[in-house]
C-alpha cells in the first residue's frame, strides 16, 4: 500500500514522541534562557575584563616612556662633559628597554650618545625637535625622521636648558616598543591573551602569536580616541573565535591589541552555566529514546507483524496465522485474534462465491449452448424451406438469411467452449466463420480457394456480431458475383494498428462496375454494421480486378485491446 502524503506524522511512534516532547519542552527552554543569560553575562564580563586590561596594559607602558622622561631630566644637566658617552651606555646597560641615550646640541647636532646615531643634517627642523625648541618640555614620536634602532622603537626627547633658562638642545632616549608590550604573565590578562602592538595605519608592529590578531576592523582609530579603548569580537587565521582590546599607547601612533579566546559553548567556563540547558537536554533526549524504544518494541513491532500477515492474506494466502499472538499486549493480541478470525471468514465466503459463480457459469454456458442449439435448428429449417422454393430470387434470400443466422450461432459456440463467457479470440473465430461459408457454397464444383491473415485480437460478443455479419455479406457478395462463373481466391486481412482495427475481405473475380455502386439489402447492412461499430465501411476495386471491402472501426482496448504478435497465414 503506497504511503500516503504527511502520513509520518501520524504513525504511533511519532505522536508518542511529540506528546512527549511537548511536556518537557518549557523545562528545556527555561533551562536554555538562563543559560543564555548566564551566557551574556560572562561575555560582558569579558569584555569588560579585556577592555580594562588594555587600558591598564596603555597606562604601563605610558608610565614607562613617563618614567623616561623622569630619568632624561635627572640626567640632561651632567650629560654633556668628559666620558658623556661612557656614563650614557651605562645607563642603557643598567636599566632595560632603552636601546639609546642621546644628546643633541640646539642646532641638533650629536654631542654625544650611548650607541650609533645615524645622521640626519634636517634634525632641527623635524617636528619633535621643534616642538621642543617652541617649549615643550617632553616629545613622544613613533616617526623621528631617522632610524635610530634597527627594531621598532619609540622616541621620547626632553627639552635641555641652559643657565639662563634658554633652549640648548634636547636629551633623547630610543625606548624599545618590545618593552613597552605587556607581559603573557601579566595577572591583569585572561587567561590565553595573546597581546600586540599596532600603528595607526592598522600595521602590527609585534605581536606575541600572529596567527591571533586578523585585521583591524574599520574606524578602530575613531572608536578607540572616542571611548579610550575599544573591544569587539572576531576570528583570527585559524578561523577560532576571539575576543579583541585596543587602546592607545603613544598617542595616536601605537595602539596595545590584546587578543583572548572567546568562550565557546562547551568550553570549560561554561561549565556551571551549562547545567541549566545539560542537564535538562540529557533528560529530553533519554526520555524520547525510551519513548521510541519502546513504542517500537510494544507497539510498532507487533504492528509490523500483524501488517505482514495482512499482506499474506491480500495475496490470498490465508492458511497463515498469526502464531506469535500469546507474545503480544493484551490489546494487540485481540486484534491478532480479530484478524485470525476475519481470514476463516473470507476462506469460508470465497469458497461459497467460488461454488456459486462455478454454477452461474455452468448455467450461462447452457443458455449459450442452448441458444446455439436454437439457432441451428433455425438454420436447419430455413435450409429446408429454401430447398422447397424454386424462385432462385427466394431461395438466395433464404441462403443470405440461413448464413447469418449460422454466424450468429457460431458465435454462442465460441462463448461456451472458449475459457471466457465474456470475451471470443478472433483469429479461431473468423477462420471457422470463412471456412464454413466457403465450404458451405461450391457452385458447380468451382472451388475457391481462402487466404487469412489476421491480427489477434480478443473481443466481446456486443462488437463480434455486427463484425461476423459484416463478414458474412462480404464473403456471400464475392460468391455471388465474383466466384459464379471460374472459382477464385478469397481473401481476408485483419490488422490492429494501435487505436484502430481493419477487416479487409477481398475477390480476384471480374466483377461489373455498376456491382460496386449497386445499393441493395447486403449493402444497407454493411453500413449499419459499420455504424454499429462506430467505424465505416469501404467497397473498392482492387488490382486484381475484384473487389475489397473494408470495415475500419475503433480497437476495442477497454475489453482487452489488442494482443501483440504476428499475424496467422491459412490457405484452404
């Protein structure tokens, strides 16, 4: 039985499943909204913590370039004299993160330093060293207009005076921008932070890990300088999720970019938040698998079963019992019972339609056999009167009418001693009917001889009688006309092609012209029989010089249609 549409969601397996899943729906959503709040709040958290983080890490590393400007102070009165360059590279040895210790005069000419200057002839004209000149007492620059380390490195210059007070030169320190990174260990970082530092261009100038720090996003600058720091999330290189801080360290130049796993849902930091959904979601899911278990094995097993032996029973085959019925449920196993029952019934039933369409067949073959009996005696007795009469006119009518009649009784002849009441085989019938009016008609011992080829096709007694008549005018018109004076060839075609059937009755004699335009009893009845049939009838000159009849009408598909095959070649 074909599954009909939508019918899986009406088996018992789903319904139970539903009912169930239904029931324990709102614990398992009450459980997912507080596990979505809890959520939430520790990723607020985390970001709060992140962006904190960035900001402390900032203020650091600003306290270190302050402090650089403490110790440039402290240091520009007795930098310049005897051993300057000696007492400087002591300092950057002692205290780490400074790559240089540099003194310029107010031209901006080296006097002396801790390690290699390059040289740069428009030093006093770069934007810091005049800033310095303007007044400012202390210039951080990432761009010095010079190289003054071969790592990334930061300027901080302060402003050298004179005795009087006047501007004479500046005191600069090359400050590593690796020392001014926060360290891993750093209590203040989640734990993983991955930690960087970035120009304003959007350029990482060193990171701790890069595969963790993927492109700055867009405006990061315009948020960073409006908020002071800024924390969003993203993916790094390896597609992980991730959790971003920025803020500015020097300025607008360098920004810190501190990088952190972002909780996933089944990380550990999830753990206690999770027991509101878990815990809820392992109760849900063990519940549906019991319910489908054991709808399976109580109820769909059982079902499955009785449903084979139903199959068993449409095949016909009700000797089959159910005997597995004492293992079923109390209610299944009624319906084991019911259905045992109902196949006893139908045993019981066809067994008395058998015997009683046995004998309405046994009766119909006796009508048939009778009615046959019937029309032969009229045969007989017409046979009888015509040899009475000596009108050759009558006694031809009388001929005419006897051979119809012996075609209507072979017909019921062929119904009751085929295999089928309702249906004759053509090609036995028509060979029989040809070689019945042949033999049934020598004239003067001219013999004639039959040539048949027909198409199988099975056909009901309603379409087989007007055919077989249509026959019987056709061969009595040929022995009339053509066959009188020399014998001949009579023959008979009928082919199946596809939605149409075609008798074709055809004579080798010579037959008059005003024969074939002649309208008489015969040739009313070939059109009636033809318009009986739903088709049309044909009578032509072939080129043997005799005539053919035609009878072209629908193939009568809705009673068995036409049967595939060759064609039957009989001669007599």
């Amino acid at each position: 039985m074909p599954r009909l549409p939508g019918s899986s969601q009406r088996t018992i397996r789903f319904r139970l499943t539903a009912a169930l899943a239904a029931a324990l729906l709102p614990v398992l959503i009450l459980g997912a909204l507080q596990s979505a709040i809890a959520f939430q709040r520790e990723g607020r958290g985390l970001r709060q913590n992140l962006g904190i983080a960035a900001e402390r890490s900032a203020a650091t590393a600003r306290a270190r370039m302050e402090g650089a400007n403490v110790l440039l102070e402290t240091l520009a009165p007795a930098a310049v004299g005897y051993q300057c360059a000696q007492r400087l590279a002591q300092v950057t040895t002692r205290v780490p993160g400074y790559l240089n210790l540099i003194r310029f005069d107010r031209q901006g000419r080296l006097v002396c330093a801790a390690g290699d200057v390059p040289a740069d002839p428009r030093r006093a004209a770069r934007p810091w060293f005049t800033q310095l000149a303007a007044g400012r007492d202390f210039v951080v620059t990432r761009d010095p207009g010079s190289a003054y380390a071969v790592e990334p490195a930061v300027l901080t210059a302060a402003r050298a005076k004179g005795d009087d007070g006047a501007f004479d030169g500046a005191f600069a320190a090359v400050i590593s921008l690796s020392s001014l990174q926060p360290q891993l260990r750093d209590p203040s970082l989640p734990k993983g932070a991955e930690v960087g530092l970035a120009e304003k261009t959007g350029r990482y100038i060193t990171t701790t890990d890069t595969s963790a720090f993927p492109t700055l996003p867009a405006n990061w600058r315009a948020k960073v300088e409006a908020s002071g720091t800024m924390v969003w999330y993203g993916k790094d290189a390896k597609d992980r999720p991730r959790v971003y801080s920025a803020a500015p360290v020097v300025g607008d130049e360098v920004y810190v970019v501190l990088s952190a796993q972002s909780p996933g849902l089944l990380s550990w930091a999830r753990l206690n938040p999770l027991t509101g959904i878990v815990f809820p979601l392992l109760t849900f899911l063990l519940a549906l698998i019991a319910v489908i278990v054991a709808a399976d094995r109580v109820v769909i097993h059982w079902i499955t079963y009785l449903q084979r032996i139903a199959s068993l029973y449409a095949r016909g085959r009700f000797s089959v019992r159910p005997v597995q019925a004492e293992h079923m449920p109390p209610e299944i196993r009624e319906l084991a019972e019911t259905l045992e029952d109902m196949a006893d019934a139908i045993v019981g039933r066809d067994a008395s339609l058998r015997d009683n369409l046995a004998q309405k067949d046994a009766l119909m073959r006796e009508i048939h056999h009778r009615v046959k009996n019937n029309l032969q005696v009229i045969s007989s007795l017409l046979n009888m009167q015509q040899r009475a009469l000596s009108d050759p006119a009558a006694r031809s009518a009388m001929s005419d009418t006897r051979q119809r009649i012996t075609a209507l009784a072979l017909i019921y002849r062929a119904l009751y001693q085929g295999p089928d009441l309702k249906r004759v085989d053509l090609r036995p019938f028509l060979e029989e009917l040809t070689a019945q009016l042949v033999s049934g008609e020598l004239h003067h011992g001219l013999a004639v001889r039959t040539e048949l080829k027909v198409d199988p096709l099975v056909i009901d007694p309603d379409r087989l009688a007007p055919l077989a008549l249509f026959a019987v005018e056709a061969i009595t018109n040929a022995q009339k006309h053509a066959f009188v004076a020399r014998g001949g060839t009579l023959t008979l075609n009928f082919t199946v092609r596809g939605e149409e059937a075609e008798l074709e009755i055809s004579d080798d004699g010579q037959v008059a012209d005003g024969a074939l335009v002649a309208t008489g009893v015969g040739r009313t009845l070939m059109t009636a029989f033809a318009r009986q049939l739903r088709g049309r009838a044909e009578l032509t000159r072939n080129a043997a010089g005799g005539v053919t009849a035609r009878l072209i009408f629908p193939t009568p598909s809705a009673d068995g249609g036409a049967i595939a095959g060759g064609g039957n070649q009989a001669a007599a």
